[in-house]
C-alpha cells in the first residue's frame, strides 16, 4: 500500500497548457514569428478553470496529484465538519497500528451526549462499536459519535486536538489549524481548500480498507435513520465519498470523490450558498475533469525500468524500479505526447539493498518535464569476493563504467 505523508507527486506541470490558474494559463491559439496562426485541435481545446459561487475549490487526480483547477485554494476558511475528515484520519491511523479495533466498544460519555449540532444520538453510557461511531461520523456528521471517538483514541479532547494538529503538519497542511474535533464555528479554526484536498488525499490513498464507510447511504441507530448528506451519493454512481460540512459561517461545504473508469478525482468545495449548490457546483467541477483531462499509469511498483551495472557485488546486474505506482495526467487525448527519461547513478558499486535509490525517472509532456519519481534497486545485491572487486576497481580504472 502506498504511505503519503506529504503530497507533492506530479505538481509541476508549468511547461504546458492546462486549467486556467496564475501557474497554468488557458490554451489558446499562437501566432508565430511568421505571422501563421496555429488552430488548435478539438483534444487541445480547454475552457478554463470553471469559475464557481462558492468561498473556494480545489480539483486534484488522486492517483497523480495533479492540480487540475482551482478557486481561492490558499485562503483560511471555515471548514465546519469537513473538520471530521481529519478526526477520521486520526482514528483510521489507530486502527491500522493496532491501538484500537473496529470492534472495540466506546462508553458513550456526558460530554459527548451533551455535544451539540448534528448528532448520531448516541445516550450516556452506551456501549458502541467502533466501527459504528465512525459511521456515525460519516452518515450523521454526528458531532456525539466524533467526540466519542476523539476521548477513546485521544484520552480527552484536548490531547486528540493535539494530534489532529501534529498530523496537519506531517501532511503539509501549511494553513490549517484545529481547536476542536467537529467543527464548530471559531476564529482559530480554519483550514483551506487545498489543505483540506491534501488531508482527503491522505484519507483515500492511506486508509483504502476504511474508504468503503465513506460510500454509505444510511444510518440506523436507537430506532432512528438517518440519510447521508451527501446527495451525489444519490444522484451519481461514480460518486463514493467523502464528507459533507455546514455552518452560517462555513456556509455549505463538500469534499467529493468519484471513479471513473479508472480515474478517480477529488473536488473540494468550499462555502457554497444552499445545498443544493454544493451538490450541483461539485458534480459541475467533477465532470470538468473527467471531460478535459486523463490519468494513466507510467510505470507500476516494483515493474523492472531496465537492468543497471553493478560493480563490487555478487551480481552483475540489478533491476531497477520505481517503488510505488507512478501516474500523469495530462490534457485528454494528448497522451501520446508523453516521453520518459531514466537517469541513473553511476557507477552503481554493491553493497545495494532492496529499495536503495539509484536514481531517477523523468516525465516529459511535448518535451517540457512534468514530474519525476525516484527509481530504486529492486533486488538486494551483497558485496562480492576479493577477485570480483579487483575487476571491478579495473574496469573503473579503465573508464569501462
């Protein structure tokens, strides 16, 4: 499984035309020195970034990393219950060290009760599993169940906080800052749409064995049903998640993810003015990407790029890969103008271990680099004996690297 501690893969982009943002202007006709004007083909033409009512946006490929527009990305706002993306990604992180278990049951305390806003309706003293108060989170955005989850991880509330804010920092959240673990409306909480793309991020390519929960309709508990407030959940079958978040000063707030025959996105929409608008701007934005932009795999983890020269070693020769899948995403149907460039550390010399870096892989569109991945050893190579060392120091003294 992938490990993203700090989103960076496939940011760059800066030689091509792509969605119109101050880095990425929209493509538009040349006239050469010449004076011929060139028409852009139908695969070329891009409208620009959609501009939409709300606060702000950010539409990212998850595979890829890949900014494909946005709107204010970089200005503090409230972010109402999107904040429980994060109290999630937390308890997520427990459950995968083992700290805690889906099946554990959490004593409902007064003050989680007490909790006020959307509520699961969880009572004092209840005994719930885990796995439900996170659907109660999810489903309800109830604020009981995410207190109850933040004292049964986190101690108290105070700790959990601590770490929701630790772990904003480990994942480059730059503008985000937490003071409780729902939501609710103060000037010291805050968060912006391109932190809160990079925690979701986190959330779908970290945690893919809790994703499905995001993807759940309903809720029951005490007698009571509650519907998930995320109608695209309804209204779209590629839509699988994540989180809905609403307050007067938040406004009404979705963070969305879809899959479309392979190529999922992420959409966050920040301070639309109804609900209905949230739903109707994040599925806008959602198809905007699909339409104009695609994703395909590069290479895939652990596939052998070639067979590097090892000096000093056991072996002569090591694969050599990247050592998680690698994605681009370019302008739709343009994907034949992606080149490759492998460059490697020379000479290699053994000891190598397994996962060694020994150099890198570049990725190129219409000859402009657009990212670049790290290219590891895929086989451990041991030092060699005496003799094969004194071929190898030959061999380099000859210039036969």
């Amino acid at each position: 499984m992938r490990r993203l501690i700090y989103i960076s893969l496939l940011s760059l982009f800066s030689g091509a035309s792509f969605a119109a943002t101050p880095e990425n202007p929209p493509i538009q006709n040349s006239v050469f020195s010449s004076g011929a004007v060139y028409s852009a083909t139908a695969s070329e033409v891009n409208p620009g970034a959609p501009v939409i009512s709300a606060n702000g946006y950010f539409l990212q490929d998850v595979n890829s990393g890949k900014v494909l527009a946005s709107q204010n990305p970089d200005t503090k706002m409230a972010p109402a219950s999107l904040t429980k993306l994060m109290t999630l990604y937390i308890t997520f992180e427990a459950l995968q060290a083992n700290r805690i278990h889906l099946d554990d049951k959490v004593t409902i305390s007064k003050a989680a009760w007490q909790t006020g806003g959307s509520r699961m309706f969880v009572r004092v003293g209840d005994q719930v599993p885990v796995s439900q108060l996170i659907q109660g989170v999810i489903v309800d955005s109830g604020n009981d169940a995410c207190t109850a989850l933040a004292e049964f991880v986190g101690g108290t509330q105070p700790s959990f906080v601590n770490l929701m804010n630790q772990q904003a920092q480990l994942l480059g959240m730059k503008n985000t800052h937490y003071v409780d673990v729902t939501g609710l409306p103060d000037p010291n909480h805050y968060s912006t749409p391109r932190d809160i793309g990079i925690l979701a991020r986190a959330v779908i390519v970290n945690f893919p064995q809790y994703y499905h929960y995001f993807n759940e309709k309903t809720l029951t508990y005490g007698n009571i049903t509650q519907p998930n407030r995320n109608r695209l959940l309804w209204s779209d079958p590629s839509v699988d998640g994540l989180k809905t978040g609403h307050t007067d000063a938040a406004g009404y707030c979705l963070v969305s993810s879809a899959n479309r025959n392979g190529m999922r996105l992420l959409s966050v929409l920040l301070g639309a003015p109804t609900d209905a608008d949230r739903s109707q701007f994040s599925e806008n934005l959602l198809n905007y990407g699909f339409r104009f932009f695609e994703t395909r795999k590069v290479f895939s983890a652990s596939q052998p790029l070639e067979q590097a020269k090892v000096f000093f070693g056991q072996a002569k020769l090591v694969p050599v890969g990247v050592s998680q899948d690698f994605y681009v995403t370019v302008p739709a149907g343009q994907f034949s103008k992606v080149t490759t460039n492998i460059k490697l550390n020379t000479p290699l010399k053994a000891p190598l271990n397994q996962g060694q870096s020994v150099g890198s892989v570049g990725v190129l569109f219409n000859g402009q680099p657009v990212g670049s991945e790290e290219i590891v050893a895929l086989n451990p190579v041991p030092r060699g004996g005496v003799f094969t060392r004194l071929v190898s120091h030959v061999k380099l003294a000859l210039g036969k690297a």
